[in-house]
C-alpha cells in the first residue's frame, strides 16, 4: 500500500498497482467461499466414497479388535497391530483426505488464482505490535468481520436447530440398530448434515465474494498524484519523452528523405502534398509509397528530386488521396491501381525522351481515375 499523502483516493488502482499488491501476496480472498467450498465437498467426498470408508472400518474393527490372549501381553505385537491399524486407517481415509486438499486450493484459486510471493512469507514486527492489533480489531473492517460473524452464526446455527429437529428422532434410533447398520446410517446422516450446513454457506459466501473484491480494490485506490507519479516512473519524464520522440520523428524523416531518390517519380499538389511512389516489377506486387509529406517536407521531397533527377508529376487528386490513405513503406490501395498505372506508364514514356529529366520542370496530368471515396479536399 501506498503511504497517505492527505488526498482522497478516488481512482481506480493501475494495472501496474494491481501486480504490485500481487507481489506482495495481496489478492482478494473469501474465508466464506473456502469454507462453504471445503463442507460441500465434504458432503459429496462422504456421498462418493462413504460407503467403502465405512466398510474399510468395518473390517479394520474386525480384524484389529479381535485380539488374542497372548497377544495382549506381548508389547511387540500389540505395537504391530496397533500401527497395523493405522495404515489401515489413513489408506481408507486417503480418497477422503486428497478431496479435501482440493477443495482447498480450488478455493483459494477462485479467487486469487495462482499466486506465490515470498514477501508475503517474510516476518513483519508491526504484526507483533499490539497497538496495531487493536486498532484493527476496532476498526469499520473490524465491524464488518464482527458483523460477519455474528450473521455466519445465525444462519449456521439455524440451520443446524432446523436439521437437528427435523432429524431428532433418527438420531435417537441409532442407538437401537445393530452396530453393522447404524454406522452407515450414521454416515449417511453425517452427509447430509454437511451438505445442509454447506448449503447454508452459499448464501453468506454470495454476500462476502463481491464484498471482499469490492474491499480489495478500495484498499488499493490511488489519488491524482499517485497516478501522476506512477506514470513518470513508468514512462519517464515528460521532456525526456517529448524529446526522445522528435529524435524519433527526425530519424524517420532521415529514413524517408533517404529513399526520395530511389522513387520513380513524385507526385504532387504544388501547394501543399508530395506522394514519392517506387514500382519495381520484379520484386513488388503493387507501387509503395516510400515518402510522403506536407507542406516544408513536400518541398524538401521535391527538392532531393530534382537534384536527383526524379521525375515530379503534378496530379493533385491522386497525391491527395495517396498522402491520406496510404502510409509509408505501404502498397498504394488496389482502388488508385489504375491511376497510379496511368502516371508510371506517362513517366516511363517521358523516360524516351531525352530532356524529360530537366531539373525545373514539374510535368502535369489530369482526368486520372479517382474513385468518389477517395476525392479528398485540399
């Protein structure tokens, strides 16, 4: 948790904080939702595997009750059979044992998911402080656990007084049937007590699940200056980033400037839009704009062009509609195919003539194919 700096915290915690509490092993977790989780496996663990267990039990009794006399005052068998019994005991209880360690994890992964942090292990001398002790307990989620409490209390207390007197008189019974039956049916009664007591934890574990992550992200929440410091360590000074992004911008300038006098000819509306196209047959399926720029960079494009001798074609609704759909090092967009031909084939053929490349002289084309979708104001 961050320390109070006095402003209210009212923003939702960032990503970054979220994955900061889950290194600390702060995630939100429901004692309600194990709980009822643990008995209602409980119950369908008895109801899968109950009547085995008791069996197993059954013939454990037995076999290990039924002792001899020389058994009896020999220390060394009675420790054999009584470890004997133990086994026996834990390997028909096994099946039982595992679905509880599942329901378990299944528990706390419902709502923490998969989460290992060894700062959560490391020991802390404000937990011993009993200062802070009390004011936890005295505290609104002090009230809250109290009051939780109290409401677990009642409904698993009424639940119970209902099942008990509902069942009363089975209960009685099993002290008249024979000891083969009257475990099973005690088994059974065992089930479904668990199963009405689990039950009964669904509706409390309902409330508390929302409760808790509601708890828990209001725990976390940040104020403006939180956020704000957040996202200068993150993303680093704002100059710095301004900076960093106008070297950025220059070096792709640089880039684009540098393959002007590799295009086949540069495309312009004189007033403000440079398009510089590349088509090569061999290695291109379409024409790529390899620059494209306005205003200062349209002039300096057609500046490298001259002195490079690229052919500048005026054609404003064509450079227009390159500038706005297509970027750079990108084929130009199948609907300008036909256009974009028109002005590579006028090129290759101003190419025959000897004083197509002089230096000032910017050729013009009209009644090019622009589709209406593409006509784009200047």
């Amino acid at each position: 948790m961050a320390e109070d700096t006095g402003q209210e915290r009212t923003e939702q915690p960032t990503p970054r904080r979220l994955q900061q509490a889950r290194e600390k092993g702060q995630v939100p977790t429901s004692r309600e939702l194990n709980t009822m989780i643990m008995m209602l496996m409980s119950a369908v663990g008895i109801l899968m595997i109950g009547p085995s267990v008791v069996s197993g039990f059954i013939e454990l009794f037995k076999s290990h009750l039924n002792i001899s006399r020389a058994h009896i005052f020999d220390v060394t068998a009675m420790t054999a059979m009584l470890e004997d019994a133990m086994l026996d005991a834990l390997l028909s209880l096994a099946p039982f044992f595992v679905i509880m360690i599942i329901a378990a994890v299944a528990g706390s992964l419902l709502m923490g998911g998969v989460n290992f942090s060894t700062q959560a292990l490391s020991f802390k001398w404000e937990k011993l402080n009993p200062v802070t002790g009390l004011g936890r307990v005295f505290s609104k989620k002090g009230l809250v656990e109290l009051i939780k409490a109290l409401a677990k209390f009642l409904v698993i207390g009424t639940t119970a007084v209902v099942f008990l007197y509902t069942q009363i008189d089975t209960y009685l019974g099993l002290g008249r049937e024979p000891l083969v039956q009257a475990i099973p049916h005690m088994v059974n009664l065992m089930m479904w007590a668990f199963l009405a007591t689990a039950m009964a934890l669904v509706f409390i574990a309902l409330v508390d699940v929302p409760f808790q992550i509601w708890d828990f992200t209001q725990q976390l929440k940040m104020t403006f200056q939180e956020i704000k410091d957040e996202n200068k360590d993150t993303e680093g000074n704002p100059d710095v980033r301004s900076k960093v992004k106008q070297v950025q911008r220059e070096m792709a300038q640089r880039r684009m400037m540098a393959a002007v006098p590799e295009a086949d000819v540069i495309i312009t509306n004189p007033e403000h839009y440079s398009v510089a196209i590349k088509y090569d047959q061999e290695k291109m399926v379409a024409p790529v704009v390899v620059a494209k720029g306005v205003d200062v960079i349209a002039i300096q494009i057609r500046s490298i062009a001259r002195q490079h001798n690229v052919p500048i074609l005026q054609a404003p609704p064509l450079a227009r509609a390159l500038h706005h759909t297509t970027e750079i090092d990108q084929e130009i967009p199948q609907a300008l195919y036909l256009a974009v031909a028109q002005v590579l084939a006028y090129i290759f053929k101003l190419r025959t003539d000897p004083n197509w490349f002089k230096k000032d002289k910017e050729h013009k084309i009209s009644d090019l194919p622009i589709p209406d979708d593409m006509q784009f104001d200047s």
